[in-house]
C-alpha cells in the first residue's frame, strides 16, 4: 500500500510524521510490510501512518525509533501529532470519524455527541465532572458543540444512529433540556437525507449492546474501526474479526429497532411528554 506523493509533511504534527517514518522507512530499505512485521503490525498500519490517516501511538513509536535506530525521533513527534482538544482515549476515535464515509452507532442511554444540544451537552459534562470548576466545564461543552459541525460539512458522512428507548426517558438536565434535545434530535433525521435515527424499544429485549455504547467507522479507502466507551476510558479497536462481530451485531441491533419512520414518531412523542407541565 504505497503512500500518497502528494502528502504535504508540513501540514500538521501528524502529516510530518508520516513524512518522517516514511523516509526512515526507505533509508533503511524496507518494504512497509517488511517494516509491519519487524515491530509486529500489519502493512495497512504503516500505510496509514505514513499518509497521516492514522494517529500514530507512542508504544508502537517506540518500537519503529528500535528498528529504524533512529533514537527517540518518531516518539518525539509523536507526542506532538497527539496533541488534542479532547480525551486522550477519544482523540484517534475523534480524528476518524472525520475521515469516516459512514459512521454506525449504538448508544444505550445517552443522545450521541454529534447531535447533542449545548443544554444536554453541559448537563452530561457536570455530572461527569461534578467537581470540575466552571470554566473547565464550558471548555468540554465548546470541543463537544465543534465536533457536531462534521454533519454540516460540505460531504458529511452518512450516520446511522439506534437509541435505546432508555435514553429517551432519562431525564438529563431535567424536563426542559431533555425536550430541546430530542426536538432537536427529532428534527435533524427529518430534515437530513444522511441521518438515519432508529430507537430500539424495550420490547427487543437483551442483545449484544446492553452494557455499553459503540461506533463503528467505515472508510473509502482505509479497514473499518470500531470505537467502545465507558464513563472515563474508551476503546479503538482495529483488529478485523472484533471489527466484523461488532459489525454483524449493530446489524442485528438495527433489524430489531423501529423503523426510521416508528422511530421519528417516538422522538417526537418523548419530546412533548417532557414538555408537558
């Protein structure tokens, strides 16, 4: 998988990455799946790396400054291309999905990041950071409110979201909040060809998605990633069977959801029962 000639390495931190590990690559001869099998990763990873569509990691940095002996320059820049607005553990699942042709969630008792509301936003953060002082909690809010923008961009992705029926009913920064959010929920999936919202009721029962949230990524020309979260850590995961049970899971989770249209109607029904006084 050959890198793209046309990366312009002083584009960014991760772009001059590239840059570099490719040059380190040819200097030592070696092939990108030469390279991938001597600190024990794929081809593809390299490829990815080289042309910044991966965010590289320091432990994998580490082990190509070894085999490339080039001290300790690739783990350098790689605390730099890492510089992010948001958690460490959610930067790189951050970056892909800006880069994602489709984007799959699953989420059990929370409205998605990209469609959430300032209100819903804010209400979610300080409970999370109970103790965390204002300012630091309005900066969280403006990262999460820059990330929705990606739905406005010119070619955005196609997004699919399943909500299970709880978090309609959850009552986030009470009545109000919880009304604007899934008008606004509501509103966007009708109004946006590229935004499909399904609910999954309670009558489903248990599947695969009970403990936790999920996002699967899908890419033109890069393997498919899945990204799982928990309060305080997430989880990118790349290795292709776990990417392929996730996959056929989300698909199973959409085909006992409501229908688009069902789904559209109980948004629209939630929202007026926490409006009513």
């Amino acid at each position: 998988m050959a890198q793209p000639k046309d990366l312009d390495p002083y584009k960014d931190a991760r772009a001059f990455y590239g840059a570099e590990l490719r040059r380190l690559r040819e200097a030592a001869g070696m092939s990108q799946c030469e390279l991938g099998e001597r600190v024990f990763c794929s081809e593809s990873y390299i490829s990815l790396c080289e042309s910044a569509n991966r965010r590289p990691k320091l432990d994998m940095s580490r082990a190509l400054d070894e085999v490339l002996g080039s001290g300790e320059h690739l783990q350098r820049l790689c605390r730099l291309a890492q510089t992010s607005k948001v958690a460490g553990y959610f930067a790189e699942a951050a970056e892909l999905q800006l880069q994602a042709s489709f984007i799959g969630s699953y989420a059990s008792m929370l409205v998605l990041g990209l469609l959430q509301t300032e209100a819903y936003a804010r209400a979610l953060t300080r409970a999370a950071h109970p103790f965390a002082a204002p300012e630091v909690i309005e900066g969280h809010v403006r990262t999460r409110m820059e990330r929705t923008s990606l739905l406005d961009s010119p070619a955005p992705p196609v997004l699919w979201v399943v909500i299970h029926e709880a978090a309609l009913l959850l009552p986030v920064g009470g009545n109000a909040v919880m009304s604007e959010q899934l008008t606004h929920l509501a509103e966007r999936t009708a109004a946006r060809p590229r935004l499909v919202t399904q609910v999954l009721p309670f009558s489903a029962g248990a599947h695969p998605f009970l403990h936790g949230s999920m996002t699967l990524m899908q890419f033109t020309e890069a393997p498919a990633a899945v990204y799982t979260e928990g309060a305080y850590s997430g989880q990118l995961v790349e290795e292709p069977k776990l990417v392929e049970q996730y996959r056929s899971a989300y698909d199973l989770a959409r085909a006992v959801a409501l229908s688009p249209e069902a789904s559209l109607d109980r948004l629209v029904s939630a929202a007026k029962e926490f409006a009513t006084p």
